[in-house]
C-alpha cells in the first residue's frame, strides 16, 4: 500500500509534466536530425535467437516459443547490422526497448534501468571519425531544441542547460587509466564540463579491431560532463567471417545461435559500417538534471523496482 500511495504521489508531482514536455522535444530533435538527412527509421523488434551478448554479466532475459528459443533485445546491434543490407537502408535509426536483468550489484545505482530505450543508429561505410562527428552534431542539436522549446520547463526543474560552443574532446582508454586508474570514466565525468568522447574499448567481439593492431579497437564512448556518465556506445563494426569468429572464439562464446549470424557473415552479406546508441532516459536525466534515472520515466523500472505495475 505504501508503495501505491508513493506511485500516485509521483504521478502527482508537478515536475512529471514538465520533463513529458522535455521528453517529447527531445525525441522530435533526435529523430528528425536524422530523417533530414535521410536516415531510415525502423521500428523495434524484441525477440530473436540473437542479442548483444554485451560487456558485462547480466540475467538471462529468454522465452520459449514452440520449437524456438529466444532472446529478448539487449541492443538491437545486430539487426542493424543486418538491416544495412536492405535496398535504401545505408543509413538507418530505431528508436529501440532493450531489456537487461542487471545483477543486484548495480542495484542502487543512479544510471540503470532494466529496460530502457535506446536511440540506435548504424551507416554503411562509415568510420569512426564520421559516427563520432554525426553524434556530437547530434547532440548539439538537440540540446539547443530543448532549449529553445523547453526553457519554460528547464526553469521549473531549476536545470541550467550547458550549450557547448567547442568541440567534445576525445581522449583513449588507455591515456585515461594510465592517468586516473580503472575508473576513469566516472573520474573524468565528474570532473568535465561538456561531453567527451573516450575510444579504443576492449568489449563485444563486434565492435572492429583496428586493422594490424591487435588488441586496439576502433570503437568510443561518449560521456556525459558533471557525473552523469556514459551517454552512448559505439564503433566500426567487424563484418569480415574469419574476424568475426576469432573474435567470439576469443571471448569463449557460444556460437550455436549465431549460425545465421554467421552465415550471412560468410557470404560476405554484412557490409562494413559504423554506429552508435544513446540511452535515452540517460540523455534525459542529463537534460533535466536529475538525481535518478527512474526520476525520467513514470513506470519504474530501476534495478530495484518493486514493479508495482
Ligand atoms: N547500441 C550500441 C552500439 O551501437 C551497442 C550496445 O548498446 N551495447 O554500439
């Protein structure tokens, strides 16, 4: 009952419509930043024999269906991937759920949900260098649409929102830990006023090896400055079959359900290509300057929601 009365109080609260208002602003700016420059949107899918086996030890989010086993979308990684080979699809966003049963250890932190929103985008032929240049404009861009939309409500939730004139710098895994130690990323978070970019992570096989470099990866992370942390994720992509299997081979994965993965692979259907994903519940505890991410979302789905409904 308590925590009935805790929901209606929060559903009460006078900020709720000011970050809806925000939330709406937000996803126009991202989506239509894109569809301007003829981006095609997909819509989500949420069950696959394949998911991001992602960096860090999660749950496993599966059903059986009849005679099928499958995932629920921890990242929509790799229909991006396969979605480039559509006709007219070289570049493309989706707006995605991603479902993931963190383990309790994160259950008290302010930055995860068990199913969150992703703002996904993948370009064929892309580089780094143009993902990484795509996103900052993206992200200035949509700071400056709220901004411009939302001032209103920004002042009710006594958020002043940076605009950020020069361009995010970009930093490397390893100048960070050599300077800072293992947790760099929040360090440097906190200590940051505007966005930052960190690249070369060791982390999902399909994120690409810098060619002739073993153990280097052409891949990035953008930060959110005054603590916030990572904002998004993305890379260069392996698309090559011999690759690919060195590197899941590498990481001791199971490769029984990504027989079509790499057959497609194989057949040299997947083209190269580059991307990225923003949280959006991240972006927008950002933008509205609150403590928790549940604090963005009406329904809570924080790692230790009671799931009262
Ligand atoms: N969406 C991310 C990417 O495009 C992957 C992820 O969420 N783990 O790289």
């Amino acid at each position: 009952m308590e925590h009935f009365q805790r929901q209606i109080a929060a559903f009460d609260h006078p900020h709720v419509e000011a970050i809806a208002i925000i939330r709406g602003h937000t996803l126009l700016a991202l989506q239509r930043f894109l569809l301007e420059r003829n981006f095609r949107q997909l819509l989500p899918i949420l069950l696959s024999p394949i998911t991001d086996p992602l960096n860090h030890a999660v749950d496993p989010a599966e059903i059986q269906y009849h005679q099928h086993r499958l995932k629920l979308t921890a990242s929509i990684i790799f229909h991006k991937q396969l979605a480039l080979t559509a006709r007219g699809h070289e570049q493309i966003f989706v707006v995605a759920p991603n479902i993931r049963l963190e383990k309790p250890e994160v259950e008290n932190s302010p930055r995860h949900l068990l199913e969150f929103s992703q703002f996904d985008f993948e370009i064929r032929g892309c580089n780094m260098q143009q993902a990484m240049l795509l996103v900052e404009q993206m992200v200035k861009h949509t700071l400056d649409e709220v901004q411009k939309h939302c001032a209103t409500q920004l002042a009710q939730l006594g958020r002043h929102l940076p605009r950020y004139e020069t361009a995010f710098p970009i930093y490397t895994t390893d100048e960070l830990r050599a300077a800072h130690g293992d947790d760099f990323e929040q360090f440097m978070s906190e200590k940051a006023h505007t966005p930052f970019f960190i690249t070369n992570h060791r982390r999902e096989f399909y994120d690409r090896e810098t060619p002739g470099k073993r153990g280097h990866y052409n891949n990035y992370d953008l930060v959110w400055p005054e603590g916030y942390g990572e904002a998004l994720s993305g890379g260069e992509r392996e698309y090559e079959h011999g690759q690919i299997l060195l590197r899941m081979q590498e990481l001791g994965m199971d490769l029984t359900p990504f027989g079509n993965y790499l057959e497609a692979a194989r057949r040299g259907l997947l083209p190269p290509s580059a991307g990225g994903g923003l949280g959006i519940e991240r972006l927008l505890r950002f933008i509205c300057g609150t403590r928790h991410i549940r604090d963005v979302a009406l329904f809570d789905r924080s790692v230790g929601s009671n799931f009262l409904f």
